[in-house]
C-alpha cells in the first residue's frame, strides 16, 4: 500500500490563480481530512470528509472547495489564491472512528506570491 | 471535544525517559485522549491513544489519570530521532472531525 499520497510536493502560485491539492490513499478508508499549517503553528482543520459524496467543514474553511466523488480522492480546490493561503498542506484518512489511527500524507507546500 | 492544555517545549537527555504531560479537565466520559506526533515538516504520526485504562504499544506508554482530567505520554528510552512535536488531542467516539492544538516540542538533547 502506498498510503495517502499528495500531489504535487510543491507549488508556487500567483495571487488570483487557481488551482487543485491531490490527495489519494488506497486503504479504502471512509474519513479524510485536509488541514493546514503555517510556519511555526499547529494544524488546522480545514475540511472533513466520511464517506463518498460527504463533506464537512472544519475550522478554517473560507478559500477552499472539496469533493469527495470516491472513496479513494479528497481533492481540495483554491480558487483565487491569496498570500495568506501560503502554508503546508496535509491530507489524512483513517478507516473508522474508534480505536483507528489516522495517516497522513507527506504534505504540499505552498507559496502565494 | 475537551480542550487540551500542554506545555509549549520540554528537553529530555537521550536515554532517559520522556514524560509529556497533557491536561483536559473538561473530558467526558466518551472522549479518548489520542496523542500523535510530528518530526521536522512532515506529516503527523499516530502514537498510542486510550479511555480509562493506561496503554502501552511499541512506541509509548499512555497514562491516564483516575478522574480522566489529564494524561501523560511516556517515552521510555527517548533517543534523538524522537525530537518532534507531541500533540494531544482529546475527541467524542462519534465526532466526525479532528483538530489538533499547538502541542509540545520535545527536543531529546545528547
């Protein structure tokens, strides 16, 4: 298994761009999750996802999109990107709620310029 | 979900054992104390998590306090490779979401 797999590792976009975090894990998990972390920080949720065609927000919504249409994709769409979204972006699953371990991708990260 | 309380930064030697405390007097009695943590920029690792009882895997032990108000995560033997972030985090069996705090940085020193 390869585990959550994001993509790409790094991107620089320019102010008003838009453009699509991967996020795919092939252990047939329900939960995935986007967070995000700026310098220094711990993670913020961003938005959440139980099962196919299921999304939930988190704590820092506001920029973001995400779809869930499979069990295996979670993509999460900036449009109109701003300075402020400049951070490092983490993709997580997990299986089911209790006594489960959630994993996580390596990250995406990102700078707005 | 509680909200957690953990120091900022804690020092450890190598070889000595890691006591990372974590408060949550706020707990209820369907919330597990799950506690991860993260090495330099990459993405967070599940440690160990628990209820009532203490636990112990490969990597930690967990001790919970009887009144469930607060927990510590014990390192035996912590070795350099252990420097990372320890996040604390306490959820509700049947909550959806997950939310980290600001957690500690464990530096193991030679």
């Amino acid at each position: 298994n390869a585990g959550v797999t994001q993509t790409p590792k790094f991107r620089i976009l320019k102010i008003g761009q838009s453009m699509t975090l991967q996020c795919t894990q092939d252990m047939n998990h329900n939960y995935m999750y986007w967070y995000r972390q700026d310098p220094g920080m711990g993670l913020k949720l961003i938005y959440y996802s139980v099962g196919a065609g299921i999304t939930d927000k988190g704590e820092v919504p506001n920029g973001y999109n995400v779809s869930r249409s499979t069990t295996e994709d979670f993509p999460l769409r900036l449009e109109l990107a701003a300075p402020s979204q400049t951070s490092v972006y983490f993709c997580a699953s997990r299986v089911r709620d209790l006594g489960t371990e959630a994993f996580f991708g390596q990250g995406t990260r990102l700078t707005v310029v | 979900d509680a909200k957690t309380t953990q120091p900022t930064s804690m020092d450890c030697a190598e070889g000595r054992a890691a006591n990372l405390p974590c408060n949550h007097s706020t707990i209820s009695g369907n919330e597990y104390v799950y506690w991860y943590r993260q090495i330099h920029s990459q993405g967070p690792q599940y440690i160990i998590h628990g209820l009532k009882n203490n636990e112990t895997n490969e990597m930690a032990s967990l001790i919970i306090t009887e009144d469930r108000k607060s927990s510590t995560l014990i390192l035996p033997h912590a070795t350099l490779r252990d420097t990372a972030v320890y996040y604390c985090i306490v959820r509700v069996y049947n909550n959806n979401d997950m939310r980290f705090g600001a957690g500690t940085r464990l530096t193991v020193k030679p």
